[in-house]
C-alpha cells in the first residue's frame, strides 16, 4: 500500500514474506527480472518514504528490497540443500512481537469475514473489512486499498459486488490479495457468475449487489461506502474468517 508500502493484507513491510514467496514463485525462472523489478520499486519506496518523513535510508531499504532475493555469493535466495536442513516453525522475516504496533496487534485480534469484492471491469479484491448496517436504505462499508484495480473500477462505474468467501475459498482469497500467483490473471481460474456489479464465484451462497455512495481516506486505506440495492442467497454456508494474520473456520 503506497505511499506507506505496508502490505494491505497484513500490514507489515513491503515486501512482506507473503509477498516474497509469490514473487519467487512468479519469477523462479528469470533472477534478473525479479531484482530489476524489485530495483524500482526500492527507488519508488525511497522516494514516497522520503516525503512522509520516514527514514527511508538507501542502505537499509536495499536490505529490505533486494538483500533477502540473493544469497550470500550473490544468486537468488532458494531453499538450504544441505542434509539435516529444515523448515522453519516461524515467520523468518516477522517483526518481532516487540516492535509490533499495538493497534496492529489488537486488530489481528478481531476476527473478520473474508469477502470478495469484485467491479465491471472486471476487477477484484479480497476484503476483511466489511460491514453491513441495516437500514432505509440497507448500507455497506468496508475499507480497501486506494489505488487498487478495484478502486479504479469501482469508481468509474459506480457500482460493486461483495459475496462473502467460505473455506474452500482460500487460494482465490490469496489470488485477489496479491499473496498467491494469478497467471492469465485474477478471473482466469475457477468458474463466475456474470452480474452488472461484477463476476461472482458461482460456488458462494450469495452476494450484494451495491452502489456507490462516498468515499473518503481513512487511516491508510479508503473508506467505501455504498446503498445495498439487492441482495442474492442461494443456501447457507461456512465462513471463512481472518484472525491473527491467518485464515481460520469455525469449528
């Protein structure tokens, strides 16, 4: 999320681990590719950070954008092969538990619903933050990332879908948050329902179809509000709930 380049998934540092892991997966055969890409997003990130105030050092944004992609002698950074190697219990690039915000720390301690938004466009995007508020008319709120496809869509259009994801959603929850590769992009997998508002999953148990009201910047993200014009449910199913950075069900 720029110009703070916090993860809008999770809130830590661009490029979070997350993040790390889809961008070796999408360039594991092109090393050069990936550290030139990587190469000008630090420069970008230098520059935004810079006029936020921050201490946006050359030598310590380097580290943080191109150090964890080599490896000691200067290749890409892979999986250790050597004998009695082993996978890591924890989060090797996780802020520690100390430095963590605490308003962080306490939002990743309420658990939200997982839902899809998705616009004409078509374009889409996994959101945690949704909120219905029943009325004349019935609202829907819900904070996404300013300058995401799907902001882009939504506004030009005036119009959105939002369904709410259950268990077997999780890939397509990672492919919309930017944490898993989506080649042929977002829509290419899977199978949708064609709507005015946007294509919908044709395995959710329903959506609404919304209209834009308002929006305004709040916090680092943007605060959509919209008029629910309908509401579309098919049969009752599982939530799928994000808590503590983490997908969960009910149990």
């Amino acid at each position: 999320m720029r110009p703070a380049w916090r993860c809008r998934a999770c809130g830590a540092r661009w490029p979070c681990q997350p993040a790390r892991l889809a961008l070796l997966t999408e360039y594991r055969h092109d090393r050069t590719a990936l550290l030139v890409y990587l190469g000008g997003l630090m420069a970008e990130a230098n520059e935004q950070l810079g006029r936020l105030g921050g201490q946006a050092h050359a030598s310590g944004l380097h580290l943080r954008f191109l150090g964890w992609a080599r490896g000691r002698d200067g290749t890409m950074f892979h999986v250790h092969q050597e004998p009695g190697a082993e996978i890591h219990h924890t989060d090797p690039f996780a802020v520690p538990t100390g430095q963590r915000s605490p308003v962080r720390r306490l939002r990743g301690r309420l658990a939200a619903p997982v839902t899809l938004w998705t616009a004409p466009g078509p374009a889409g995007l996994t959101v945690s933050s949704t909120l219905i508020a029943e009325g004349e008319p019935d609202r829907l709120l819900g904070l996404i990332d300013a300058e995401s496809d799907l902001w882009a869509a939504i506004e030009e259009s005036g119009r959105f879908a939002v369904a709410p994801l259950g268990p077997p959603h999780r890939q397509l929850a990672d492919r919309f948050a930017g944490l898993f590769p989506s080649p042929g992009g977002l829509f290419a997998t899977g199978s949708w329902t064609e709507t005015p508002y946007g294509p919908i999953p044709a395995d959710v148990g329903g959506w609404a179809a919304c209209r834009l009201d308002t929006a305004r910047e709040y916090g680092w993200g943007l605060l959509v509000e919209a008029t629910i014009e309908s509401v579309d449910l098919t049969e009752e199913t599982d939530p799928l709930l994000h808590y503590r950075g983490r997908y969960r069900e009910l149990s």
